[in-house]
C-alpha cells in the first residue's frame, strides 16, 4: 500500500453535498482554514501520516462502494484528520495513540477485504503476502496467528470443518488435552495464560499458548470473528472453601455481580422494546472501564469471574461472529448469585441453552476433585451426549498412581505427632494409600509415606490429576520450580472431565469409551471396556512444536 497525503478539506469536499447553506458558510470556511493550519503544524507526526493514509483509503473505498454506510465510514476517516492534528499540536498523546490504531485497524480491514477478494485465502497466498501487508495483518490479529483473520474451512453443507477454541485461563493444559489427546477433537485449539510456568509447560507438550494477561486483551478482536468455542477457567482460590474465600464475601459478590451486569450493557445485549433489534445502543463504555469497580475486591482473582461475561459478549458484539458455545470451570463453592448473574447475561443476548454440574473428577477415574462446570448454547437445541457415564469409571487409588505397596498412608500437611486416640496424625492430613487420591494441591510435592518420609514426584501429582507419566512439567525463573510445578496441576482442569465435557458440547457420544481407554492406557486398571488396538488411540500424538507468543 502507498501512502496518501491529502488536506482534510479536500477530501471532505468529496463526500459533502454540492451546495452549503449559506448562512454556515462563512462558519465552514473558517473551521477548515484552522483544520489546515493545525494539519500543517502536525505535518509528518506518523499518527496523523497514519490518519492521512486511512482516509484516502475509504474515501477510495466509499467511491467504489457507494451506500451510506460506506460514505460514513470515509467522511469520519476524513475528519479524523484534523481530530489528530489538534490531539498532536496540544500534546494529548493518550488521544493520539487512539486515533492512529484506529485509522491503522481501519487500513488492515480493507487489507483484509481486498485480500479475500482476489481468491481463496490459502497456505501459499498467505506465505507470499508482501511484507507491508503481512507486518499489518499479524499487527491487526495479534496477539492471534494472522490465518484467523479468515474464515474457517467450510464442507459441502456449510458446516466448520476445523473449528476454533479459545481457552482462556489455560494452564498446563488439563482442557486441551482432553480435546486433543482423549476425544481425539480435529479443532484448532489457542490457549491464553499469564503464568510463564504454566505456558512454558503447554508449549512442551505440543499445544498453542499465547503468554499474556487475559483483562489486557481485547474480546472484540477481528481474529476472534471465527472462532465456535470459548472456554474460561479462572482462578478458584478466591471462592474455594480451603482458601480465604473473599470471592465469597457479600460485598465481593455485589460488585462482581455489578459488573456482570455492566457488561450487557456495554457489549450491547440490553433490553429496550423501542429498538428494532430488542436491544438498547451499546452503553459506551470500554471492558476497562467496565472492569474498574473491581479494584475493590480484596482479592483481585476473584474478578476474573467477569471475563467469563466480558469474553463471549465482546467477542459477540463483533459483527459477523460465529461464537455458539462457552464453557466455565470454577469453584464448586461459587456463590449462586454469580451464576445466575452469568446466566442472566448470557440468556439475555440470546443463549437458549445454559446449563451446570458439580462434577467429582474420581467418577471419570481421577482423584477426587469438585468443580463446578457450566455451559452455555446459542443453538436451539439442547445438546444430547450425557456428561455423566453411564457407570462410574474406576479410579486407581493413591498406592496405584504413584507405585506403592498397599497398606500405606501418606500425609498432607507434612509429618505430624499420631494421636493415639484415633492412630492419625494430629490436625489431620493423613489418608490410606489404597483410596483414590484426595485433590491435589500445590504442596502436594510434600506428600509423603507417615512413616517412611517418601515423597512423591511432580509425574506422580500429574498422573493423579490425569496427566501423561510423562507430561514435561516445566518451570520459568530460579530454582526448581517445585512448587510452581505442583501448582500447575493442582490448578488444572482434569483431562477426562473435559473429554465429557466437550464431549457433550460436540456431539460425541463415544467420550466414555475413550475415556475409560484413556484411564486404562494410564494407570493399567480395568476400566470395564474393551481397550481398543494402539493405532486407534490418539492419548500423546505428536504435533509439530509450537512456540509462545507473548502479547
């Protein structure tokens, strides 16, 4: 693309009628004579060389493609001109950073149109885009790859061949792989965390992860159009009962219910029978300052409970986007209120379907860990796989995991004087070996035999929580990372509740036996089905090795 210069009054003349009421003439004349002087006096600053540019662009573009909408487009491109020039000469730089992404997003839009225009977007066409116009797509999808600026690939019935998932909150990657590795999904998967841990262990194990902080990206970005499926699993902590539970305060609960509600608003899913689409305008306010009150709480991780609102309505307040499912893991002890805020919102901006459990992780042949799974549909069906089996799937016991000698008990809280009186170590923590595991948490690299002192290592905690043996558990800083790993995995979804769960969201009614093969595969127990040849099974495919990206 060329770079155009262009006086704001010269292309404003363009898109104005031919004749100007006389009695603002004098007014007009005067008005674009100091648009001119501050347009000279900014002249070369590259926000306004970016304003300049954009602007002949649409006024190009409205030419070609007269309708109003187009002519309103470029005419509002054109006054920016002057908008940025005064923004630059009064030294409001905030304001001028503003205007210039917004004329550069302008100028990527038609960069993206014109490129679909000419053909089929393929592999090799992206591969030989130049490279101004490569440097502004990947500028305009970042911190996304630049194919997701364009449509998925589509059958002969219309339907997604390759649909997208984000997964926000992503972890180590309990999620992904129970799309991946169990239901054997072919979906494109990218994951957003901003543990470097977490990240670093996700990109060793095959999958895409973005390293960033999720409040600091925006859910209406353009490479977010096509995606089908997001997935939220914020941080429990500030709601489960083991911790503080300031998430749980009812002050916490008021505000983040506020901003839930804000949220509609801003994202423009507000009721108002006087508007032809059902929906008052969209409120005007940005997700941070939608996000605001929430500076308030106590304990900031209770606030992500609002990205699972701000994430599907933003990117729905897209046009053109094709979202139809999201799906939330979180504390079983999540306040009710919360959840039916949620559920509020999502079923007001037309989500027919919005559902929950309280799934335990032992029942699909894990340790024990209760979790709250929520979903929500904008198809008019209700989904008909069950998340449930059919009959519970064996879990292995703490001794099978980790390859102890039944008879053991191992201890939680590190050792403790025994009371003689109940033969347990005082203050609790002590638990026979020969039951599946108790949830795993981040000090559970201490867990160790009450009377040997054998610990157990970071592929035993994963293994307990559904994890390959062999999973790369890795850390980002000094030291070893011991307790960061075990954090990992005490923070991650288990792999075989999210088989059932997408399982479900998919249609696949075969997620129990690939389930119960996945178990079997893992710890070597009966698991009450037939175990299906190794070519069948897709546990720890390889795939090419992605990298982190940093937003």
């Amino acid at each position: 693309m060329g770079t155009a210069h262009a006086s704001a009054g010269g292309m404003l003349h363009l898109l104005r009628p031919a004749t100007l009421n006389p009695a603002f003439a004098a007014d007009a004349a005067a008005q674009e004579a100091d648009d001119a002087a501050a347009i000279d006096a900014a002249a070369g600053h590259p926000a306004l060389t970016e304003c300049q540019t954009a602007a002949a662009l649409l006024t190009e573009y409205a030419a070609l493609n007269p309708d109003p909408e187009t002519e309103e487009w470029a005419f509002n491109a054109v006054e920016r001109i002057a908008e940025c020039a005064y923004a630059v000469t009064e030294g409001y730089e905030e304001r001028v950073e503003e205007l210039s992404r917004e004329a550069r997003g302008e100028r990527a839009a038609i960069a993206l149109g014109r490129f679909e225009d000419r053909g089929p977007v393929t592999a090799d066409r992206l591969a030989a885009l130049d490279d101004e116009t490569r440097a502004l797509l990947e500028w305009y999808a970042a911190p996304f790859p630049i194919e997701w600026l364009f449509a998925p690939e589509r059958d002969t019935f219309g339907r997604i061949l390759r649909k997208r998932v984000v997964v926000l909150f992503h972890g180590p990657g309990g999620l992904s792989l129970g799309l991946r590795d169990i239901l054997g999904a072919d979906v494109d998967i990218i994951g957003i965390d901003l543990d470097g841990g977490a990240v670093a262990t996700a990109v060793a194990a095959g999958l895409r992860v973005i390293h960033a902080d999720v409040t600091a990206l925006d859910p209406e970005n353009p490479a977010l159009q096509f995606v089908s499926i997001i997935a939220l699993t914020p941080p429990c902590q500030a709601f489960t009962p083991s911790g503080l539970g300031k998430g749980r305060y009812a002050g916490a609960i008021d505000t983040i219910c506020r901003v839930i509600w804000e949220a509609g608003a801003a994202a423009g899913f507000l009721p108002w029978e006087h508007s032809e689409t059902g929906y008052a305008p969209r409120s005007g306010d940005t997700w941070d300052e939608v996000r605001a009150p929430l500076a308030e709480l106590e304990d900031p991780r209770a606030g992500l409970m609002a990205e699972v609102i701000i994430w599907p309505l933003g990117m729905l307040a897209r046009p053109g986007s094709i979202l139809e499912c999201v799906m939330v893991e979180q504390s079983s002890a999540l306040p009710r209120q919360i959840e039916d805020a949620l559920f509020g919102e999502l079923t007001q901006a037309g989500w027919h379907t919005t559902e929950a459990w309280t799934l335990d992780a032992v029942d699909y042949g894990a340790s024990h860990r209760r979790r709250r799974f929520m979903t929500a549909h904008r198809g008019a069906e209700t989904p008909f796989v069950d998340v449930v089996p059919a009959t519970p799937i064996p879990a292995p016991t703490f001794a099978q995991v980790v390859g102890w000698p039944t008879g053991r008990t191992y201890l939680t809280r590190g050792h403790r004087p025994v009371d003689p009186a109940t033969g347990r170590a005082k203050g609790g923590g002590s638990r026979s070996a020969d039951l599946p595991s108790t949830c795993v948490t981040a000090t559970a690299y201490g867990w160790a035999d009450s009377e040997t002192g054998e610990t157990i290592s970071q592929s035993d905690i994963g293994r307990l929580v559904g994890f390959p043996a062999d999973f790369p558990w890795t850390h980002v800083g000094r030291g070893r990372g011991v307790r960061n790993k075990a954090q990992q995995a005490a923070d991650a979804v288990c792999p075989m509740v999210s088989a059932a769960i997408f399982g479900r969201i998919l249609g696949d009614a075969d997620w129990e036996t690939k389930v119960r093969s996945y178990v079997h595969e893992l710890y070597g127990i009966d698991t009450g089905t037939a175990v299906p040849e190794p070519e069948q099974l897709n546990l720890f495919a390889e795939e090419p090795a992605p990298t982190a990206t940093a937003a």
